[in-house]
C-alpha cells in the first residue's frame, strides 16, 4: 500500500477499486466497523493505553478502552453487483495523531464520519476535515448498547452540516448489516454526486 493508496486502473474484468476512509474521534468504534465487515484479516496498528496518555488522551465517558490505533485500521470488502472493491482505512482517533489524515486522504473518493452522540464534540474536527477538503461523507452515528437517544435531524443540527443532503445514519459498528447499508449509502452519495444512474449492490465475503 505504497502511499496508502489503492490501484489506479483494475486489470480486465477485476472489480474497480475504491478508497474509503473511516474516520472520527476517539473511542467512537472506527476499529470495530473494520473488523465488521472486511472480507479479509483486518490489519490493525493498535497499541496500549498507557501512564503517558493521562492528561493527553481524554477517556471520559470511555473509561474502560485500553487500546488505541496509532497508524491505521486496514479492511476490505467486495461489493459484487457495483462491480467495485471498498478498501477501508480507519484513521486514527487521537489529536496527537491527526497529522495523518492528509496522508491517508491520498486517492480516497469518500469516508463515513463516525460519530458518539454521547461525546459529540469530539466528532466536530472529523466533520470539519472532510468539509473543508471537500470529500464527500457520511455521518454514522453509532448507537452504543443498541441505543440511540436523538433523531437523525437533531444529530445534523448539532453537528452543523454545511450541505443538508450529508446523510446521518443510525448503525451499531458490530452490525455487519448495518456497516453494508452505510457503505452503500455512501456509493449511492458518491455516485449521485458523479452524476451516474446507481446500480443496487450486494456485499460479498
């Protein structure tokens, strides 16, 4: 993954490849939807939470995470009908690590925002990031213990969407089903945005 992008041209008949990124703030499940859903062994560049993070890293409301990715989250999922390959890199969650995400916004077409309603503020730079660079996104707000205490509505107001048609999604990051309706809500974006008729997808692996 020279650069961490993804082939330019596919070879004949080989599904056209797509970079997307997943990204947000700390603790929010970017991890955990890899794992979801890729088709492969994700890579993962996890380390412990260690005495060097207190007064750095901010667990509140997250008090029993003991792990956090340092580089990237790498997965990969084949949506056959589309005809395409998703590669999915998971961006780092801490401030101290932001400095990456213009490296890993290198070649991606589009991202999912993931988003904690519990701990909103931290998903404003995410947002922020992706507008201001113009990539399209979708906001995936993550309903922890199956639970989800706001509208798809007022989670759009709080964030302050530049563009009202961002879509804000419901999903459990551990829902295999809920991760393939978001990425294909976010192909639908894409392709809306292309100008070009969609063509209803089914996930593969």
């Amino acid at each position: 993954m020279p650069g961490y992008d993804t082939p330019a041209t596919p070879a004949p008949g080989e599904p056209a490849p797509v970079k997307i990124l997943v990204a947000g703030g700390f603790g929010v499940g970017k991890t955990t939807l890899v794992e979801t859903i890729s088709e492969i062994e994700p890579l993962r560049t996890e380390e412990r939470l260690t005495s060097a993070g207190i007064g750095v890293d901010d667990l509140d409301g997250i008090e029993s995470k003991t792990v956090t990715t340092v580089a990237m989250d790498f997965g990969r999922i084949t949506l056959t009908d589309a005809g395409v390959v998703l590669y999915l890199f998971g961006t780092p969650g801490q401030e101290r690590f932001w400095f990456m995400w213009d490296d890993l916004l290198n070649g991606a077409l589009g991202a999912i925002v993931l988003v904690d309603t519990r701990r909103l503020d931290r998903s404003f730079p995410a947002v922020d990031f992706f507008e201001s660079r113009g990539l399209p996104f979708v906001v995936g707000a993550n309903c922890f213990h199956g639970e989800q205490l706001y509208t798809a509505e007022e989670i759009a107001t709080a964030l302050r969407l530049r563009d009202p048609e961002t879509p804000v999604l419901m999903l459990d990051a551990r829902d295999r089903t809920d991760v393939r309706a978001a990425l294909l809500s976010l192909l639908d974006l894409l392709i809306g945005k292309a100008g070009v008729p969609a063509a209803p997808a089914t996930a593969g692996g």
